[in-house]
C-alpha cells in the first residue's frame, strides 16, 4: 500500500513514461479535474477517460518537450501540494515558455478524487500567440 505522497510521486513519473495505463489505476472513475481558465484545455472536467483523453494525452499535440518539473511534494492528510515548474515549446509559434505551478490533489481509497490546478497562465498564453 502506498502513502497519498507515493500514488502522487507515482502518477509524475506515468505521466512523464505516457504509461496511461498505470495512470488510470491512480485516477478515480469520477476524479474532477480542474484546470486554471486561459490554460490550453482549461476548465473542468469529469471523468478517468474524459481526463486521459482530453487533457493528460494532449499535451504533446500542441508542445514540444513539455515538462512538468516537480520541485516539493507535501502530504497533509487526504490531500497533496505539488509546486514546481512546466516549460516546454508551444508548437504552432515554436514559442518557449517556464511557468510556476501549484497542484493539490484529494485521494480517497488510494485514487485521486480531485485535481486543482493554480499557475502563471499568462505565461503560456504568451507563448501560444504569434507575433
């Protein structure tokens, strides 16, 4: 069995191999995902698939060598802080972007439940407009 901090640690490194697979055994069927407006697929969704799908698979449609970079994992309870960094190069406008991130994470039964998404969305919205 493993601690909240472990199954979150675990879902960075899938995510980072693109083992989907793994990460929909750490994603709870009904897990409510939330990512900050003005990010590409910003908004809330619902759902393993519509999650795997719609938002976790999608960023290397629009980015090259996106990268989540995890400075801290914090444990509290049900819950997990992960701060650290994204950057990667929007595809479209060959732009670079470095933008902070804060995740927290609720997991129940040794899945996530929630996700909810805070960082610098000006950032990338910058890197995503020609000119």
């Amino acid at each position: 069995m493993y601690s909240n901090k472990e199954i979150i640690q675990r879902l960075y490194q899938f995510f980072k191999q693109k083992d989907f697979d793994q990460l929909r055994l750490l994603l709870s069927e009904t897990i409510r995902w939330e990512q900050m407006k003005g990010f590409p697929n910003g908004g809330i969704h619902t759902g393993r698939e519509q999650v795997i799908s719609h938002v976790l698979a999608g960023f290397d449609t629009n980015w090259e060598e996106w990268k989540a970079v995890v400075e801290e994992f914090i444990e509290a309870g049900d819950s997990v802080l992960v701060t650290g960094y994204y950057e990667g190069r929007y595809r479209n406008t060959g732009k670079y972007m470095k933008a902070d991130f804060l995740h927290l994470y609720k997991l129940a039964s040794g899945q996530v439940t929630s996700f909810k998404q805070y960082t610098d969305t000006f950032e990338i919205y910058a890197a995503t407009q020609r000119g």
